[in-house]
C-alpha cells in the first residue's frame, strides 16, 4: 500500500500538481464571492423584515388607541338617557 503512494507521488509532476492546486483555488475564489452575494442579500431581507415590524407594530399601537375610543364612545352613549343604544327594543330599528 505505502509503495503504491510512493510510486503515484514519484509520478506526478510539478506541472499537474500546480495546474490542479489552480484549479482547486479558482473554483473556492468563486464559490466565496457566491457565498458573500448570498450573505448581502439576507441582509437586505433582514433589514425589510425589519421595517415591516416595525411598521406592523405602528399598526398594532393605532389598533389599540382606535379600540379605545370607540369604547370610550360606546361608554358615553350608553351614559346618555336618550340614547337608542340604551334600550334593547330601539336596537333593532336603529339596525
């Protein structure tokens, strides 16, 4: 076993060894400016995920003040004595 390595290495070159050792160091060149495309992209998705929530939390947060005012209103409504709202009978004619 040990002699086959020897007489494969005393048969190669220096013109092969460089010519694959070439090769070898072409195709990682490339396949590392692939991988850094690949990284600049997921960060642009990683920045627009970012705005969306923080835009959905805008959303959210206006959700929760509109929820509170039309409960506020509804509470005024029923307080006043003339309101329809107030009696259960007057609901079907104001639908």
């Amino acid at each position: 076993m040990t002699d086959q390595i020897i007489e494969m290495i005393k048969s190669l070159d220096i013109g092969q060894i460089i010519s694959t050792a070439a090769i070898f160091w072409v195709f990682y060149k490339r396949l590392d400016k692939k991988f850094e495309n690949i990284d600049k992209r997921f960060d642009q998705i990683d920045k627009r995920f970012e705005k969306i929530e923080s835009q959905l939390d805008c959303l959210k947060n206006d959700m929760n003040q509109l929820d509170k005012r039309v409960f506020a209103i509804e509470t005024m409504m029923r307080m006043k004595e003339c309101c329809m709202i107030k009696d259960d009978r007057q609901i079907k004619k104001v639908q």
